[in-house]
C-alpha cells in the first residue's frame, strides 16, 4: 500500500508485521509514528523495542517477537536498516510471519531495497511504500496536509510549493509548519505567499548547509557541499552564504527586542529571527563573531586574489569544523 493509505489501515486494525520502505525519509518516520501510535504504548521503556539491521546479525530475532509487553496490549519491535538473507527469512521472519504473536508488532524500516530477500512479495507481510511520489501526489498530499493544519492553499500554492521544495515532503513539512508560524490558524497560502515566504531548492540547500556548519554537522555539510557543486555552484557563491549566515547570527545576537522587531529591521522574517537565536544559543555569540571574522577575511582576500577559490573555501571549512 502507498503511504498515504496506512493511516486508513490502521483506523481497522494494525497488522502483526509491517515493511515500510522507500527513499523518503519523511514518510517512513511519518509511517512509523502512526504505526506506533496505533499501538497505544504507554510503557517505552518495555514495549518499543528499537534494533538496528546489524544488531540483528547472529542473534536470535524471534526471542524478541515473541515475548509478552508489560502493561500494555501491544509490544513494538523496530528492525531498522535490516536485509535478511533467504536463510534469516526461513529461521525468524517467516515463522512469524506464518504464526504471529498476537501482542507484538514487527516494523522493518529501510531506505531501499539492497539484496537479501525481497520482503514485500512476501505472504504474511504488510508492505507500505514510502518511495518519492510524482509532482501530482505530493500536491495532493500537501494540500490535505495544510488543511490538518489549519491553512487554507489554492492549487497554484500548493503545486509552487511542490516545485520550490524540490519534491521533498520533509521540507515541504517544514515549510507548511513555517506559514502556519507566519499567517496563523485559517491563514490564506496563496501564490504570493508561497513566493515570498518558501525558499527555492538550491535556496534551501544552502540554508541546510550553513545551519550544518552552525551545528557542525560536517557529514552533512560534506554531502550538501558535493551536490551543490555537482549542481553548478562554485566556491565563492558557497563561501558568500556562510559568511551572510554568520553575519547574521552575529547581529542578531547583539540585537535586543522581540522575533518582530528584530525582522523588521534586518530584513529577516520572524521565524528565521527565532532559529537564529537559538542556534546563537546553542553555539555562542562569541564563536558566531569569530568565524564571521575569519570567513569574510578568506572571502576577501579570495576575490582580491590572494587565495584561489578552493584554497579560501577548504580553509574556511577548516575554521568552521576543526578550529
């Protein structure tokens, strides 16, 4: 079944094994919440079991299947990353798939299919597919989404929307979550909203990348440093943005006044104010005014000549990450 179909599922009731596969990482989260919620935990620390795919590995899986929960009608066993062999589905999954427990849930939560047997032709298992949907889908999808959250969109909206967030449902979550900070309970999204408010794809990579260099995340800044030089970008055009990023962290964290206030005057909306706080919070002003320092010193000296362009943007993630 398709994702968007799981929640009708589970209003029936909640099946004894679930796959829940697919590159959208949104969805699987999303399914796997609903999932759990269905099964009315109240006790975590016995009945929500968590193992990742290696964990399993020489172990016995069906010790955990098949015990009892403790104060609770359901016990949860999350299986993440796992991609059993055809031997693994003949010793411990296929049993219970044939005999479930009737207190446990089995939840298996990959990324991909990536060898092993191929679990969603098999009998006994419930298989919700969390693949990247079509331009279409994520509208419709998005829409349903925005009226749950008490945002009214016309088509035009909400298809901008799909486009700008590049097909990709987290983000379209998180700027839905973004215009209802903004508009309000019954806010209007229409296209000039959406225009003004929605950051474009390459936008919001770089976005993604200077709040991974202000948490430095340097796995994730590596990956979202490749895919915006395979896209085009250069280094200057990346350099700039951390500088603009560390500048402004630097001047709010010198401003005082509300969200607001503090948006009017440097051209920042409200919420962008707000994450910029706390990430000046959880990083310090001091270190935000030290790296705005010394990335707009190899910026300059980059457009000067003094550096090449690869030289002044590895130092200045040198800065960022092992200074």
């Amino acid at each position: 079944m398709k994702f968007t179909e799981l929640a009708k599922q589970l209003k029936e009731s909640v099946a004894p094994f679930y796959l829940v596969e697919g590159e959208e990482g949104y969805f699987r989260d999303h399914a796997v919440r609903s999932i759990r919620s269905a099964c009315n935990i109240s006790q975590p620390l016995f009945n929500d079991v968590r193992l990742e795919g290696e964990d399993v590995k020489g172990t016995s899986l069906a010790s955990k299947l098949y015990a009892l929960p403790l104060f609770d009608e359901k016990r949860l066993v999350r299986v993440y990353d796992f991609y059993p062999t055809e031997r693994e589905w003949e010793n411990d999954l296929k049993p219970y798939a044939e005999s479930p427990c009737p207190t446990t849930v089995l939840v298996i939560v990959n990324a991909g299919k990536k060898g092993g047997v191929d679990l969603r032709r098999k009998k006994g298992v419930v298989y919700v597919d969390c693949s990247r949907e079509d331009r279409e889908m994520l509208s419709r999808w998005l829409f349903n989404l925005m009226r749950k959250e008490g945002l009214n969109a016309d088509t035009e909206s909400v298809e901008r929307m799909v486009d700008y967030c590049g097909q990709d449902a987290a983000r379209l979550k998180q700027e839905t979550d973004k215009l209802k900070f903004l508009l309000g309970e019954g806010g209007k999204v229409t296209p000039a909203v959406v225009e003004e408010n929605v950051a474009k794809d390459v936008e919001y990579k770089l976005y993604e990348l200077t709040q991974a260099a202000s948490g430095r995340n340097f796995t994730r800044f590596s990956e979202i440093l490749d895919d915006l030089l395979v896209k085009g970008f250069d280094e200057n055009a990346v350099l700039s943005s951390l500088v603009s990023h560390f500048k402004s962290l630097t001047e709010i964290s010198r401003m005082k006044g509300s969200d607001e206030e503090i948006g009017k005057v440097i051209g920042m909306h409200p919420y962008g104010v707000k994450r910029s706080r706390e990430t000046v919070r959880r990083m310090g002003a001091e270190r935000a005014e030290e790296l705005y320092q010394s990335l707009y010193r190899l910026l300059a000296g980059m457009r000067g000549g003094l550096y090449l362009k690869t030289g002044a943007l590895n130092a200045a993630i040198a800065k960022i990450f092992f200074g």
